[in-house]
C-alpha cells in the first residue's frame, strides 16, 4: 500500500460498495439511516443519480449531519468543476504568494489545499453536531476548497482590504518580504524571531548594534512592519557574524525565539517528539513495521493509539451485516465490489 493511503486511513475501517448497482446503493441508504455523519467528494451533478443528494438523504435521516466537500461553492460559476490541490493553490493565492515572495509562483511543498480543507470540514462537521444537540435537527454543510484556502490565506493577506476604500495593498508585508527566511549564520542557519519591542532591543544590543537599537524606523512594531525589509536585511548581515550555536545561546539567556532548522529526517530523531511519544510502530502482518505520526493532541494526557490501516473493502461484510444488510444481498454487493476493483486494477 502506498504511504500517504497508509497515512491517511489509519484508525479507520474499509468497505467497497459500487454504487451503480442497486444493491450497494440500497446498503449505503441502509448506513445513512444509522449514521450521525455523511461526509463525501463527489461532484454535486452525479449526486441526484446515485439518490444521495442532500435533499433525498437528508428526507430520509433528518439528523443526519451531510457534508460535502466539493472544489468550488455550488452558487458560483466555478460550481461543479473539478478540482485537485495543485488547482486550488493556484487560484487561491498560494503560488502568487510564492511569486511575490520570490520572482516565481510556487506551490507549497505540501498538500495545503486538501489538508486545509479537511481540518476545515472537521471543524465544521463538530459545529454541526453540537447544533443538532440543541436542535435535534440535521443540516447540509458545504466546504468548497477554493472558498476555505482563499479565507485562510487572506486572514492576513486581505491587510489594507480590509478596509473600504483600501488603506494600503493587500499582502502582508512582514509575511511577504524576500528577507523572511532562515538566517544564514558563520556555520549553518538559525530561525531566530525577536517579536516584541523588548525582544528587539535586546537582540540589536546582543550584537552590538547600538546604532539599530536606537533607530526610530526598528522602535515599534508598526515601524517595523514599515521598514521590514530594511529590518530583515539587517538583521541577516548581524546573524551572520556568529554561529548558530553562539545565537542559540545567546537567544536562549535573552528569552527571544530561536530554533535551528530540523530536517525531515531529523523529525524522526528528535529528542522533544521521542519525550512524548509522538512516533508509533505497528507491525503487519504482511508489510512488516510499520511507523506512523501519532496523533498530534492528548485526551487526558492521553495520546489515542494508530490501528492498522484496513484493505480495501476489508470491513464491507462486518459493516453491512452490522447495519442490518440482509446476508443475501451483503454477499450480492461482494461479488460486485471484487468485480469493480478487479476491472480498476
């Protein structure tokens, strides 16, 4: 199994129903019926053919909570258009970003879109839930991906837009200066980020540079923020002077933030993660060991513990069965679920 299927589907169970077939289509109705949650990513025009529409499931279990996660709000133009991560950081500002960063539009080195979003539906899957407590009554959720990445990067991003007239361009400039990098210092790099006033003159004493302690342009952060660029260049060339190890301590003893910069593989031996327990192995029986990320919040102190990820389809008998299905028509959907992934692979 491919590792993000493996990383992504932990904890959870498989089954396969193919839902042109009208005894899938009749077990997935049989699930809804019992369900507190349906969450889905199909385009909004095939819904109304495989009758699982918000309006015929949400008839059928009123409290139901109904969440569909789409590419594009169904009342726009973009409604019904497909949609990929790469697709939604273009047009949600993540690669102009990147351009006005650094002369060329980048996607982030991450799957943001997708992640984003997915918090987002889960946060709102929660709110949802919590209302039907004190209602008693489902509702439909839509989570289009281009409207959740736009408001995530304009939380920042719409700056002097937020005002009408505009006071300023959009973009936030601290955010959006070429010189917010890491540090390169006399034997490798350093994050290091003063914040406060304090935090500044502190850092511009620790260096020597009484000048820039007591230049009006550093002495605020809205003076900062005004002359950033000037503000981080500066700051480069006096990093620049010692090593990470000397900033590190330096920092340390003046409370300012700073951190050197860990590597993907330095995550797996880091000291802090291995403390709390943050990495889990599980073995398979068939795959051998295998590591998982834990997850990353406590219940109690309590980190819930990584079940194995299921097979395709590993858990349709038990589920269906579970749900009510009737045995001839759990071993119907069966025959039909091995005849479509055979015809996919």
């Amino acid at each position: 199994m491919a590792a993000l299927y493996l990383g992504v589907n932990r904890n959870k169970r498989s089954i396969v129903l193919d839902l042109k077939k009208e005894h899938s289509k009749k077990a997935l109705l049989k699930l809804i019926d019992g369900a507190d949650v349906l969450m889905h990513n199909i385009r909004p025009q095939k819904l109304a053919k495989l009758g699982i529409d918000p309006d015929q499931v949400l008839t059928r279990n009123p409290k139901l909570i109904y969440a569909s996660l789409l590419g594009f709000g169904e009342a726009g133009r973009y409604g019904g258009r497909p949609a990929y991560d790469d697709i939604i950081q273009g047009m949600s500002g993540n690669a102009n970003l990147m351009a006005r960063q650094n002369g060329k539009p980048n996607y982030f080195p991450t799957i943001s879109a997708d992640k984003t979003t997915g918090l987002m539906a889960a946060m709102a899957i929660l709110a949802a839930l919590s209302g039907r407590h004190r209602t008693g009554r489902g509702v439909a959720i839509e989570i289009p991906m281009f409207e959740c990445m736009a408001a995530f990067n304009l939380v920042e991003h719409l700056y002097g837009s937020t005002f009408n007239p505009p006071i300023a361009p959009m973009g936030y400039s601290r955010v959006l200066s070429s010189h917010r990098q890491p540090y390169k210092t006399s034997d490798d790099y350093i994050c290091l980020m003063p914040y406060t006033d304090a935090h500044w003159h502190a850092f511009f004493e620790a260096a020597d540079a009484h000048d820039a302690a007591a230049d009006p342009r550093f002495k605020t952060m809205a003076d900062r923020t005004k002359n950033i660029d000037q503000l981080y260049e500066l700051t480069g060339k006096l990093i620049f002077e010692r090593t990470t190890g000397e900033w590190l301590a330096i920092c340390e003893r003046l409370s300012i933030p700073a951190a050197p910069i860990l590597g993907l593989d330095d995550l797996l031996r880091d000291a802090h993660l291995a403390d709390v327990g943050f990495f889990e192995e599980v073995n398979d029986p068939s795959m051998g060991r295998l590591r998982f990320s834990g997850v990353p919040v406590l219940f109690d102190g309590v980190r819930p513990e990584i079940n194995l990820p299921p097979r395709l389809g590993e858990h349709t008998r038990d589920v269906l069965l579970q749900a009510g299905v009737p045995l001839d028509d759990v071993e119907h959907i069966l025959a039909d679920a091995r005849g479509s992934i055979d015809s996919a692979t």
